[in-house]
C-alpha cells in the first residue's frame, strides 16, 4: 500500500471514529426514561415484594418496558390465572394486579391475600364454597374467588392526536413505498446479489429458531383462562408465517448487487446510533433482557435492512430526478421525518439513506442505520451492565463488519457485485 | 372415454350417493313434533289451552353447557344430558294466541309462560304464599320431593299481589356439583310461569370454554397468514395488469359477488365478507396467470368431500373410543331453514379454499415447489375453524389431516374441485347439527348430487 493511501485510510478511520463517537456522546433528550434494572433483576423485585397470594405464580412468562418501569406477567401451566407486576424503576411501590378466568373454582384467592385485600376488617377471613366458585368473606365484604385482584397498572401512554395522525400517516407512507419497492424490483429487474439472498434466508431462519424463546417479548398475548403454551403457540405461529412470508419476497425481491463506500456506510450507522438515542423503541429495551439479544439483533438488522432497502428501492424510482434536487427532495424528507416519524425514525432514516445511494448499495446502507439504530437504543435505554455489554458487542461486531466491506472491497472492488447471481 | 370407465363413474357416482345418504340419513335434531305436543301439555298443567293454529318452533342451544355435560358425561349418557335434563338443546315453542314454552329435545320441559290471566284467583298474602308456591312446584317437574323451595319474594302490581319462588333441585339426574335451580312465578293464586336452569360445575364449563378461548386466540396467526396472502395476490396483481398478462376480472366479480352474497347469509358481518369476497374475487381473476395450479377437474371434487367427510366424523369417533373428548353436539344455528345449512357450509368452501389452495400454492410454488406450497396451507386451515376438544392438540390434528386431504383433492382436482370438496364435507359434517327432515337432507347432499352429475356428464373431447 503507498503511503499516500496509508494516509488516506488512516485519516478516513479517523474521520469514521469521530463521526461514531460524536453519535454514541452527543447529549440527547431521549423520548422514553432509560431503565436503569433488567427486566429479570426487576421480576426478582417483584417476586420480592408483591404478597404471594396464596397462588402458584408459575414461570415468568413475558414483559415490557411502561412508562418508567417493568410491566411483568406470571402464570402458571394451566393459565387459570396470571398476575401482572409493574415495577418502578426507582423506589416506589410494586403495583400488582391478578386476572383470573371466570370460571374456576380453583382461583379462590388464599388467605393472606383476602387479608391484604381487606385491611380493615375486623374478623379474619371466613372461606365460602359456592357453585362454581369460592369466596372469602372479610368483616361484611365478600370476595368473589373469581374477582380480579389488585389495582390498575399504568399503560403506555398513547401518542397525542396529530402525532398520532402523524404516525400513521408514516406507516401507511411506508406500506406503500414497500409496494412500490416490490413492484420496482420486478419491473425495473437488475443484477440480483446472491450474498445478500442468502443473507436474508438466514437471517429468517435464526429468527425462526429464536421464536420459542421470544414469547417473552409479547405479554399481552397471555390471558387468564388460556393455557400459556397455546399463548406461545399463537404468538409463534403468527411470527413465523410472517418470517416464512418475508423470506419468501426476499426471494422474489431480492436485494441488488453493489455496495456503497465504506464511509458512506459508517455514516449510515453513526446515523443509525444517533437516531436510535433520540427516539428509542420500548420493544428492543425488551429484547435486550432476554438471552438472545445479540444474535435476534443482528438478524433483525439484517432482514429490516432488506426491507428497508425494498421500501428505498420504491422511493427512490419515485423521486427519480437530477442528483441535486433528487438530494434536496430527500433532506426534506429526512428532517420532516426525524420530527414526525416517532418510534419509525430509524427505519424510515433507512428508507431515506437506502434511496440516496440507489438501488445497488441500498440494502447494505439500510442495514448499516438499522444496525447502528440497535446500538442507539440499546445503549440509550437499557443502562444495566448487561445491556451497556450487548450494546457494545453490537458495536464491536458491527465495526468488524465494517472492516471486512472495506478490506474485501478493496480486494475485489465491490464484494457484493462479486456475489452476484 | 371407454365404455368401461364409464361404468365405473356410474358405480362411483352410485356409491357416493349412497355413501351421502348414510351419512346424513337420521342424523339431525329430532323432537319437534314432541316438543309442540310436551308445550301445549306445559300451559295446559298451568290452566291456559293454547289456541289452535301451527306454533311456531324454533331451535336452541347453550354451546358451552351442552359441551359441558358432554365432557363431564363422556359417550352417549353426557348428549342424552345436554339433550334432556341438562336443558342444553330445546325447541322454543311460540303458540299463535299467545303462550311460550321450552322444551328439550329430549322431550324435558324446561319453561313454560302464559299470558297473564284476567281473574287470576284470590291474592296470597305473603304469610300464606310460601305454602301455595310449594304446592304449585308440582306443574313444573316430575320429581317434586327433590326440590326445596330456596326463597320467595312478593310484590303488588297491576292490582294483584306477585309471587316469585326459587327452588334448588339438588344434582339430580346431572354430574356430582352441578345443580338445578328453578323459578316458578305466580299472580294471585294462578301459576303464569316457570323456567329451570342449571348452575355446572366451574371444572366442567371451564375446561370447554378455555377451549373455546384458547382457539379465538390461535385463529389469529390464521388471520395473519390470510393477510399476508392478500397483499401476496396485490402485488401479483399489479405485476399481472403491467405486463399485460391474461387475466378474467369478469369471472373474478361474479364469484366474489357469490361468496360475498353466500356469506352474508350464512350471517358473516357484511363488511368481513365483502372483504373476503374482494379478495377471492382478484385471486380467481388472477387464476390464468399462475400456470403451476393443477388443472380443473372438478368431477373429482364431490368424491373427495365424502371421503373427506366420513374421515372427520371418525376421526371424532377416534378421539372419544381414544377417552379423549369432542363436542358430540356441534354449533348449530338456531330458527333457521335448510338455507342456512347450504350457506354455512359453503361460504368457507368459496372462501377459503381459492386462498389456501389457489393463491398461497401459486404463489409460493416458485421457491417450495406445489406441494410444498400446498402442505403451507394446512397449518393456517387447521387453524381457522377446529372444535374445541381434549387435547386441544387432536383437534387442531384432525383439521389439519383435513387440510392435507384437501391439498390431495387440489392437487388431483385443481382449485374447484377443492372447493367442491370442502363444500361436500362442510354439508355431511354439519348436518347432524340441525333438524331432522327430508328438506335438510336435500340440502346437506346437494352438492354431491351436482357433484355426481359432473361425474356422469361427458367430458367435452367426446
């Protein structure tokens, strides 16, 4: 290598460390509270401090991250009942509720719960059998053995009415562009890269491999009354016809040959980092407690990019026009974007990004936002040590894959041509 | 064609008429006629003689407590329950003077009300009214002795004083903790109506209706896999209309303007089956263009749904010798004509299976092959319509072996032979779920009889 190149390089790596250390440093005001516990570290709180009902709890089956703090379900194998937990991130109280199916005799609440239930009164609890169910009687207060228990846990707050609007303004506006993508791959067809078909399989695959243990990420799926293997089944199923589905179109759509600079490509994820610590997404603080975070996240990245790159694919034969204004359209997009688009800005910054470079380096710049976009949000939000090590190894091996485009690239000079089917 | 095979089609066409007939030929609700007569008796034992004229009888089932006593009473004791002292599946018999009255299939009276009279006898005054509302318990049930009267509460209305007494029953002739109830109603000293009910056992509902909860929540992956065929046949479509393929609009609306109409009368909410009928209708219009569907032999197709048939109802046999347990009493639609049975029926036939075996196999047979594509299908079929049973697993198995008998048809009969197929299937299972008479029976075999007459008619190269 001359000199002049050595020098070149070294002041690129340079230029790409600052870039990515300005995204990682750069104080934001994040949307969403950081969670400074794990959702297993807060399930241990709560298991700690909720009064034990008297009822099998049965295995943690699921959570999310509300407001500040843990919202946690429990239910045992027969899914008469489940309790729902939400645990505060500071030091307030544990909120608790229990729902029980309507119909079980077996959901009498046990004594010290009636107790809890009924501080006040004067006698202890009296148990009632009744047909079909079994009640407590407390002082003059009866409980019903099938009543819910506890209080009202906070939800998430709904966004506001023009964000709202706002927001599905954007999906729709993404739906469509990913029609268009679609329906300019097959009209407008171009060399098709192997590498990124086999990627994108892949990537489908270790999802679908991940699933059972992925139920965790969807709490709302569990209800009382059902069992919670038939929650996971359903929760499964539904994500995996909608792996199998994308897999599918990955095929029949596949990703264009070619691959953009490897600045371009820091760029996009140094995009991707600051994007995800302005406007994080609760689901992947989530993902982060669970044991598969690092590979469910590289996948993710993998499989969103090519959507992404679907849906840039369709933007950009839409805003086709001379470089300049074509560069002015999608700016405005961009910013209009970072100020509506929500929990979407980072795909829709790789929607933008992907229609920039056109269609050959579009799925691997959407890929590199997504992923740096994962690195944003884990580290914003996820502030237990476990999540600041994932968001680093996602940093790491994202930097490795950066490294290998850039050394392959310069071997062969575009490795994604080079695959081409 | 020989003389030869033609015989043979006339032989097959002989067999499945036949095999039809058996499966439908006394399998119904029975009980109307006795019904009609146990009624009249009812207001009779209650002073009132009902006018003459047809009552009008319509039918009723409580789901949940019919599965209920099925399973708390496995094998034929538990539908003769949900049939007779379970009060699970009655007639309502509404007389033409007024005067109404339940009564079981199995012949139980399960309520009776008159129209209040205009001399209703002497008032009871609360301290007699206790002795005289026992007394009256005789016109409701057989088996008095067995019942204690629970509580009785009076009121003056209308210038005359009201009587309303609850009487507990005990389990009876029903499975140990569950127990019957009744109230009898009374205006000065007449009886003007009584009605049992029955409090189950919490295990025994609520195993079948967590069931029932658990597949509501399993349809929706189906419904998933349903929309992610929609946009599939979207965008097949714009690409079909821009490369000026072949395509048949006409025959796509005729035939979502069908399963649209069908499914309106099989009481689907106009606009799920508007949306259905949109979607099928693009996917037959699309049918030309995807060259690796089978081809139509729909001949075939009634052939199959018999086989079909009689797999599903043994394999619910299966299930129950196996001392699992399924519905014996399936979901029926209550005060309805033999319209209803070819509605419901078909309307998921014309529905579904152009998406099952039509949209997603063509769609998907460029990366999986047809029959890979087709064995797709069976998993999002399965779980669209199973019967709640124990365990859930040979519920949702046995829908999905149908779904692969399906993709067989399909594959051997093309997109309407399945349709016919699943039609034929759909009429013989569920006929058992509605009345007894030559009318249903007709329509439960229609679509074999069409199917019979394809059967014979000669092919068009002759």
């Amino acid at each position: 290598m001359a000199a002049a190149q050595r020098v070149s390089v070294l002041a690129g790596g340079a230029a790409i460390a600052l870039l990515g250390g300005a995204a990682l440093t750069v104080p934001v005001a994040p949307r969403l509270p950081a969670a400074p516990d794990s959702p297993l570290g807060a399930a241990a709180r709560g298991e700690r401090e909720v009064p034990s009902l008297g009822l099998t709890w049965g295995r943690l089956r699921g959570w999310e991250r509300t407001g500040a703090g843990w919202t946690l379900v429990w239910q045992p194998v027969h899914g008469a009942w489940l309790i729902r937990a939400w645990v505060p991130d500071g030091g307030d109280d544990v909120r608790w509720r229990l729902e029980a199916a309507p119909w079980l005799p077996g959901v009498r609440l046990g004594r010290e719960a009636a107790r809890a239930m009924a501080p006040a009164a004067p006698s202890p609890p009296i148990a009632r059998d009744r047909v079909g169910r079994r009640d407590w009687v407390v002082g003059g207060e009866r409980l019903l053995g099938a009543l819910d228990g506890g209080g009202p846990l906070p939800r998430a707050a709904p966004a506001a009415a023009p964000a709202a609007v706002g927001l599905v303004a954007i999906q729709a506006l993404l739906g469509g562009l990913l029609l268009a993508g679609a329906a300019a791959r097959r009209l407008v067809p171009g060399v098709a890269s192997r590498a990124w078909r086999r990627g994108v399989a892949a990537a489908s695959l270790a999802l679908t491999a991940a699933v059972p243990l992925l139920g965790v990420l969807a709490p709302h799926v569990f209800e009382p009354g059902v069992r919670p293997w038939v929650a996971e089944l359903a929760f499964g199923t539904g994500i995996v016809m909608i792996l199998g589905a994308l897999a599918f179109a990955a095929q029949r759509f596949p990703a264009m040959g070619g691959a953009p600079a490897a600045g371009w490509l820091a760029a996009a994820g140094a995009g991707g980092v600051l994007a995800g610590r302005i406007d994080p997404v609760a689901a992947l603080a989530a993902l982060a407690g669970s044991p598969l975070c690092l590979p469910v996240c590289v996948a993710a990245a993998v499989l969103a990019g090519w959507l992404a790159g679907l849906a840039g694919d369709g933007l950009g034969q839409l805003v086709r026009a001379p470089a300049v204004l074509r560069f002015v359209v999608l700016g405005v997009i961009g910013v209009g974007a970072t100020l509506a688009a929500g929990p979407w800005l980072g795909f829709v910054v790789a929607v933008v990004a992907a229609a920039a470079v056109g269609r050959g380096g579009a799925t691997a710049m959407a890929t590199a936002v997504l992923w740096g976009w994962e690195v944003g949000v884990t580290r914003e939000l996820c502030r237990w040590e476990r999540g600041q090590l994932d968001a680093a190894a996602l940093l790491l091996l994202g930097c490795v894959a950066l490294g290998a485009a850039f050394l392959w690239r310069r071997r062969t000079g575009d490795p994604a041509a080079q695959g081409a089917a | 064609m020989s003389r030869r095979s033609y015989l043979i089609q006339i032989l097959l066409a002989l067999v499945l008429l036949a095999a039809a007939l058996a499966l439908v030929r006394g399998h119904g609700v029975g009980g109307e006629s006795d019904a009609v007569a146990g009624a009249r008796n009812a207001l009779h034992r209650i002073g009132y003689e009902a006018l003459g004229g047809t009552p009008q009888a319509s039918f009723e089932t409580d789901q949940e407590m019919a599965w209920a006593l099925e399973r708390a009473r496995p094998g034929p004791s538990g539908v003769a329950l949900a049939r007779g002292e379970g009060g699970a599946v009655r007639w309502r018999v509404a007389m033409p003077g007024g005067g109404e009255a339940l009564v079981t299939t199995g012949g139980v009276v399960w309520s009776a009300r008159r129209p209040v009279p205009s001399a209703p006898g002497r008032d009871l005054f609360p301290s007699q009214a206790r002795a005289e509302v026992e007394a009256a318990l005789g016109v409701a049930v057989g088996d008095p002795q067995r019942w204690t009267l629970a509580r009785v509460a009076s009121w003056r209305e209308a210038g005359h004083i009201w009587q309303r007494g609850w009487f507990v029953g005990g389990n009876g002739p029903l499975p140990p903790g569950w127990r019957r109830e009744l109230e009898l109603e009374m205006v000065g000293s007449s009886v003007v109506a009584w009605r049992r009910s029955v409090l189950p056992l919490g295990t025994d509902l609520g195993v079948v209706t967590g069931r029932i909860a658990e597949l509501q929540l399993l349809r929706r992956p189906a419904m998933v896999g349903l929309a992610i065929l929609v946009v599939g046949v979207l965008v097949a479509g714009a690409e079909a209309t821009t490369y000026r393929e072949t395509i048949r609009p006409a025959r796509g609306v005729a035939y979502g303007l069908a399963t649209a109409g069908v499914g309106v009368l099989a009481g689907e909410a106009a606009l799920g089956a508007a949306t259905l009928g949109v979607a099928v209708a693009a996917v037959i219009a699309l049918m030309p263009t995807w060259t690796e569907l089978p081809p139509e032999r729909w001949r075939w197709g009634a052939a199959g749904g018999v086989l079909l048939a009689a797999v599903a109802i043994g394999g619910r046999l299966a299930i129950l010798g196996a001392g699992g347990w399924t519905p014996v009493t399936p979901p029926a639609a209550g005060s309805l004509g033999p319209g209803r049975l070819l509605a419901d029926s078909w309307y998921p036939a014309l529905a579904e299976e152009p998406l099952l075996r039509g949209a997603l196999p063509a769609l998907a047979a460029p990366v999986v092959g047809w029959l890979g594509a087709a064995m797709l299908a069976a998993p999002v079929g399965a779980l669209l319509h199973p019967l709640p049973a124990v365990p859930l697993l040979a519920s949702l198995g046995l829908e999905a072996l149908l779904q692969l008998g399906l993709a067989l048809v399909a594959h051997r009969a093309g997109v309407g032979g399945a349709v016919i197929a699943r039609g034929v299937c759909e009429s013989l299972v569920r006929r058992g779920a509605f009345p007894l008479g030559a009318d249903w029976d007709a329509a439960a075999i229609a679509g074999v009889v069409l199917g019979s007459v394809m059967l014979l008619w000669p092919p068009r190269s002759e």
